[in-house]
C-alpha cells in the first residue's frame, strides 16, 4: 500500500545496466523506491496498472514500442500517474518527446544523479519540468507544422496535422478521436506515424524511430 | 576540252546512250582506254573525264564549283552556274556560279534569286535550249552591269528524283548555240552530279554526326569528372562550337510562370545572359510547353522577343526542350543569322538528340550523387545511432554504478577522484551529443539550424589550433535561438573564433551555448596568451551592443593564461521578439 511519505516509483528502461544503477540511485534515498522495473512496453502496461505508482521514468526508446506512447495512455487512463521522460538524446529532441507525450518533464541521462533525484522529488510535489515558455515554443512550433508553414514537416499528411494540432492543445488519444471521430486505436496510430515523422526531420531520433515504427506499425 | 574539238556531231542519238556498255569497267580504265580520235568517243572521253571530275571530292561547296566547272567546260559555255532551290521556300539558296568575276558579280549586286527563265526551270524541271534567250517570253532581261548572254542551256539537276537544282549555262563559244548533243551531255552530267552532291551531303551529314558525338561523349565525361563547373555552360558552349550557330542560349523555367530567366548565353549577345524573357511570345516559352523539338525559320522573328543584338536578323533557329524525368527543365537555343545557312531538319535531329544525351548524363550524375549521399547518411545514421545506443548508454551506466560505489566510500580523497572520473563522463556524454548531432544533415534546401550552423563555422575554423575546438550545445538550442538572436550568437561566436586566430596564440578551444535558467549562455575559452589591449575594440565593442540590445551581458576575462568570454542574455526579454 502506498504510504503519504515514499514516492512509488515505476522504472521503465531496456538498458539492462542502466535500470540497475538508476534503481539503485533511487533505492539509496529515503523518501522513494522504485517499485516495478519493465524493460518494454508491454511489460510496463502491466507493471504500471499492477503497481499503481506515483511517477513513472519512461526511456523514449524501448524495444517494443515508444515510451512516449505509454505516456500518451498512462496520462489517459490515470492521469494522476505523473510520467518523466529519460532520454540519452539531446534537449531538443528530449523536450519535443516530453511536449508530445504529455509528460511532466524529461531528464538527460546525465550521471550527476542529484538531478535525477531532484527532478522526481519536484515531479511527485506536482510541479511541472517543463519551463512554460519552451513548452509554449514548442506547440507554438508544433502548430506551425499542423497548419503546413514549417516546411520541413512536409510528409505530414493533412489528418496527422490536425492529430498534431489536438496533441499541441494537451489532448489525450481518447479526446482527439472524440473531436475528430476516429477510433482510439486509429488516433494511436496517427501518433506513431507522427513521431516517426517528427523524428526524420530530427535525424538521430529517425534512425532509432523509423525502426521501431515498423515493429510497432 | 580536247573532246569538244572534234565533236561537231549533230547524231539526234544520245552518245551517253550509246556509251553505256563501256560502264561496266572500271571508270579510270575506261577513260585511259578511250581513244580521242572518233567524235563519239570523244564526248564520251570528255564526258567520263568530267563525271570522274565531279565524283572526286566530298566537300559539298567544291562539289558544287567543280559541276559548274565541268559543265562549263563540257559544253565550250562561256558561263555556268549551278542554281540551288529552297527546298521549303522555293526560289534559289545558293546560286555557284562560273565565268563572271567577283568584281562584276559585285556590281552587280544581289545573286539571281530565280525568277524569269531561271525560274521557269524550276517551275517545270526539263530542259530548256535556247539559241537566242533574250527572245523568249520567260526572260525577264538583266539587272545592270550584267554581262549580255545569248544561247541558254538549263538543265535540272535530281537526287532519287526529287529537283535539287539546275545547272544554267550561256554563250555557247565556238558554235555560238547548243546543240541537242549538249543538252543531252549536261544531262548526263547532271545525273552524276545528282549522285556526287548526295554523297557529299551524307558525307558532311556523317562528319557532322561524328562532331556531336564527339561533343556528347565529352559533355558525358565532364559531367561525370567536374564539379565546380556549371554543367550548363560547357553544354551552351559546345553546341555554339559544333552547330555553327551565331548564337546559343538556355533559357529556364523561374518561379514566376510568366518569365523565364537566360541561364547561360553564348556567342554574339552574349551579354543577355542572367535576363529575363517573357514565356509568352518567346521561342522558348512555346517549346517548354510544346516539349517538342522545333524548327523556327518562317516565324516573323522581329514580331517576338529579340534573338539576337540589334544589327543582326535571325534567320533560323533550333529549339529543343532539355527534358528530364518527363518534366522540361529548359529550353536550348541555337541561333543562326540571316545570311548563314538554315539549320536542317537533320541538324534539329542531331541537336535534339544532343540535348536528350545530356540531360540522361546530368540525371544520372544528379542520381549517382544522391546515391553517394543516401549511402553517406546511412553510414552516419548508424553511426549515430551505436553512439546513441551503445557508447552513451554504457558510460551512462558505468557512470551510475560509479556514483553507488562512491555512496559506500568513506576516505574523502578516493569520493573526490571518482567523482572526477563522472565529470569526464559527464563531459565525454555531452560531447558525443554534439557529434551525434553533427552526424545529421540538414535537408536539402532547408535553412540549417543553430546548431549546425555553429558546427559548421567551428569545423571551417582555421586558427591554428592543435585541433578543433569542442562545441558543446545544453538547452533546447535550436527552439530557442532562432531569427534575429540566432544572428547574435552567430556573430558572438564568429568573433571569439576570429580573436583566438588572430591573437591568443592558443592550444585548444571550447564553445558552450546553453539555454538554461531563463537564460541564453555563450562560453567560450581558449588557453591562449590572453588579450593584448589594442587592434580589436571594434569587434568587442559589437559584441558588448548586442548584448546590452538584449539586456544582457558581455564578460572578457583575460589572465596571464587563457581567455574566457562570457555573453549572457535573459531569455524572457527576447522570447517575443524572435517570434518575427
């Protein structure tokens, strides 16, 4: 049961190293503990479901799918789990994920653990990450890419700009299949479909993007 | 003229008839055996003589005199002249003639053009035998300084029946007329003439193939070898070369559907090129849209845009659409004057063909580059990607496990030096970061972003370092710093590259740009010799107003020892203003 005090924490991460020393980091503070370690999607929609916590640590990349997707459905179907993102990419790319997935803010896999520590302290007291004014800059952008200005998104075709348009507005899948009349399912592809986009023009990501895509698709 | 002589013959029978059973032998046998003395024979000798002349050579300009020459000859004329008809317009092309000096010629001016009986010949192409010209209803009578001629011989001259043109000869000399015989002699030349000038005609038409062919095999090649050239002006300029135009020109579609742009011009007018001419009521214009080869001679070129420089009258003009992938990419013109010959259809065959050969060699070298850069960034991707997956992943974790170790230490120097060895992680992660992004490439046509424009002006930079200096980017960089700030920091980063080249006398180098805390940092430093007072001011002072435009700030620490400038601005005072 969870207790006022420990922030219950879901570890979502493939790199089998990296969840051990990030579990470990966090096991050596007294006021958290991570409760379920998943190393894929489908293993993290059962964790988190089974374990209920109150942060989930999600990789951007993981085998079987894309962390950003599992933010997407944890935010719709329990909005009070509050999700970081943890990504070995660079600001840019790491805050264009955060803003997409709804999450509450993204950490650099950076070693200084401190951070790590201190941005899932500031995440559970309900504060966000993400500087308003970025956030604002990016669905600024974002918008700019679903009304067909930014030149560089142009093999978005027109229904994955209006998806991107709802998802700059803070809409879950659920809600934008509701305003536009699609199936939940439809809409969750149409997401895919747009991060794999998204991440061509930001090419590392489309290297690691484009693949899981296919497995995903 | 020794068979002339003798011959006085007026036999109504064709001596060439007759001379037929002689042909089956070699020709130059046959006429070292003839012997001169029966009149028969001596035609026939004068005539093989004359055909062996005619057949010898195959440039077609001397053909044509040598016809002239012989017929002359053949017939004791004191004129002769070979009249070539426009095969489109009718009338005379090119009019050889023999017997009238060049000083009387130009007095009298203008060539026959082919009216009167000159025309008549080539209205109804027979003979035509007169002892008295001047007497017959056809003759229109001479122009002015004209010599006076008398008896008039014309006949046509065929090639695979059609008329190619007709040979006129005057003033017979020793019997003061033609005779039947004559006739029929310069008909039998005019039909070796006919084969002579068709062999001549192929003969250039194959010369001509081979100097295209020669022109595609070398634009091929330079396609493929050079780079740094425009592979549009070598093209321009090797059909001025070998299509004997006055004037070439490739002309482009612009963005504008009303204009084209002259991308390239050569020969005489050069100096249009870089114009623009309107797609309406230009050659051009009705060839990008046509997509066809045309052939430009009867249009009234004074009525559409100006072909050539003012004092020089287009007289016809190739024009071939350079079409790639199904699309008209341009059109390419070549120009001849008035008074050069027109360019015939095979010519319009040869240039197209030309033409078609290069835009297949410019698409493949255009397809072989895109291949080299698809496999380029293929091979950078993966490398990005083992960096991304592999090598940040393992430091990373290394890194933690070397963050729990040093939780169980207690001896205060051993936690110091291993968290040293995680800010040379720390470091190392952040780097590779940089490289990964590095290892992307901008879209094409796409304005780079922040970062690779800062990447690209550090790696251009020659300032005499030990090696490059490192750029580390921390933030969300490219968001952020964009329009008229991206140019500040451009400019800030410019400048301390260009101080430490010129001045520091420096090892090594790094760059820092962040946004972090609400605020956009530039930090760079070099291990130089620090900043000597004088020479640069300006470029500080620069730097110094563009950060205060901002409301932000610009250090320069200089010690004995490396330099460090630091230029900082809020980023809520500028968030606005970059949104233009």
């Amino acid at each position: 049961m969870k207790t006022e005090s420990l922030i219950r924490v879901v570890l979502v991460e493939d790199h089998e190293l990296v969840r051990r020393g990030i579990a470990e980091l966090i096991s050596a503070e007294s006021d958290m503990d991570v409760v379920a370690e998943a190393g894929t999607v489908a293993q993290a929609r059962s964790r988190i479901a089974a374990t209920n916590p109150d942060i989930v640590l999600l990789d951007v990349r993981l085998p079987d799918g894309s962390g950003i997707d599992v933010c997407r459905s944890i935010r719709q179907e329990a909005p009070q789990i509050r999700c970081l993102i943890l990504t070995a990419y660079d600001d840019e790319d790491a805050l264009y994920a955060a803003v997409l997935a709804g999450a509450a803010g993204y950490i650099l896999k950076d070693i200084r653990g401190n951070r790590l520590i201190e941005a899932i302290r500031r995440v559970a007291a309900g504060h966000s990450l993400l500087d308003p004014t970025l956030k604002k800059m990016v669905t600024h952008r974002m918008r700019e890419a679903s009304s067909g200005e930014d030149p560089r998104l142009d093999a978005l075709t027109g229904r994955e700009r209006q998806v991107l348009n709802l998802i700059a507005e803070g809409l879950t899948n659920r809600e934008i299949g509701q305003r536009i009349n699609l199936a939940e399912k439809t809409v969750k592809n149409y997401v895919s479909n747009i991060l794999s986009k998204l991440g061509l023009q930001r090419r590392t990501q489309a290297a690691v993007l484009g693949d899981r895509a296919h497995r995903s698709g | 003229m020794e068979g002339r002589n003798e011959s006085d013959s007026s036999n109504d029978d064709s001596s060439a008839g007759r001379a037929r059973g002689e042909f089956g032998r070699p020709l130059d046998d046959t006429v070292n055996h003839v012997p001169a003395t029966l009149s028969d024979r001596g035609r026939l000798y004068a005539l093989l003589r004359a055909n062996q002349a005619v057949t010898e050579n195959l440039d077609l300009p001397m053909v044509l005199q040598r016809i002239v020459e012989t017929a002359v000859e053949l017939v004791d004329a004191q004129y002769g002249a070979l009249g070539v008809i426009d095969p489109v317009h009718g009338g005379l092309e090119q009019f050889v003639y023999q017997g009238v000096s060049p000083a009387v010629a130009k007095k009298i001016g203008h060539l026959p053009e082919g009216h009167g009986l000159l025309g008549a010949l080539i209205d109804d192409p027979r003979p035509i035998r007169l002892e008295h010209l001047c007497e017959d209803d056809r003759s229109v009578g001479f122009p002015p300084h004209h010599p006076p001629m008398d008896s008039f011989l014309g006949v046509p001259v065929r090639i695979h029946g059609e008329v190619f043109g007709n040979l006129y000869l005057t003033n017979q000399q020793s019997d003061g007329r033609f005779s039947l015989e004559d006739e029929q002699l310069v008909g039998a030349l005019a039909a070796t003439a006919g084969y002579a000038i068709k062999n001549a005609q192929l003969f250039a038409e194959t010369q001509r193939r081979q100097r295209w062919s020669a022109a595609t095999a070398e634009i091929t090649a330079t396609l493929v070898s050079v780079e740094e050239r425009e592979p549009i002006a070598v093209i321009a300029e090797r059909v001025l070369e070998v299509s004997g135009a006055a004037h070439v020109r490739i002309v482009v579609p612009t963005e504008d559907p009303a204009r084209l742009s002259i991308k390239v011009a050569r020969g005489i007018g050069a100096d249009v090129e870089g114009t623009m001419v309107p797609a309406v009521g230009s050659v051009s214009g009705a060839v990008l849209e046509g997509m066809n080869p045309r052939l430009i001679e009867d249009e009234d070129f004074s009525r559409i845009h100006p072909l050539l420089p003012e004092g020089h009258t287009p007289g016809s003009v190739i024009a071939v659409p350079l079409v790639a992938n199904g699309q008209a990419r341009g059109v390419l013109l070549a120009v001849r004057e008035i008074s050069a010959p027109r360019f015939t259809p095979s010519e319009l065959e040869m240039v197209a063909d030309f033409a078609g050969q290069v835009t297949l060699a410019m698409e493949l070298a255009d397809a072989r580059n895109a291949q080299q850069q698809i496999v380029l960034y293929e091979d950078r991707t993966r490398i990005a990607r083992d960096l991304h997956d592999h090598v940040i992943q393992q430091l990373f974790a290394s890194g933690l496990e070397l963050q729990s170790v040093a939780g169980t230490l207690t001896k205060r120097s051993n936690i110091e030096r291993i968290s040293n060895v995680i800010s040379t992680l720390d470091a190392a992660i952040v780097q590779i970061r940089t490289i990964i992004f590095s290892l992307s490439s901008t879209a094409p046509g796409s304005t780079p972003s922040l970062r690779h424009q800062i990447i690209d002006l550090v790696n251009e930079f020659d300032g005499g370092l030990a090696q490059t200096p490192t750029v580390t980017f921390a933030g969300p960089v490219d968001l952020v710093i964009a329009g008229g700030l991206a140019d500040d920091v451009i400019a800030v980063v410019r400048e301390a590259l260009a101080n430490i080249a010129k001045h520091a006398n420096a090892r090594s180098a790094s760059i820092a740009i962040a946004v972090e805390d609400g605020a956009v940092k530039i930090d760079i430093e070099d291990d130089g010799v620090g900043i000597s007072p004088d020479g640069r001011r300006s470029g500080l002072a620069n730097l110094e107003e563009r950060a205060a435009r901002r409301g932000g700030r610009f250090i320069l620490d200089a010690g004995m020892v490396g330099t460090r400038l630091r230029w900082h601005i809020p980023l809520t005072a500028n968030k606005n203003s970059d949104e233009n």
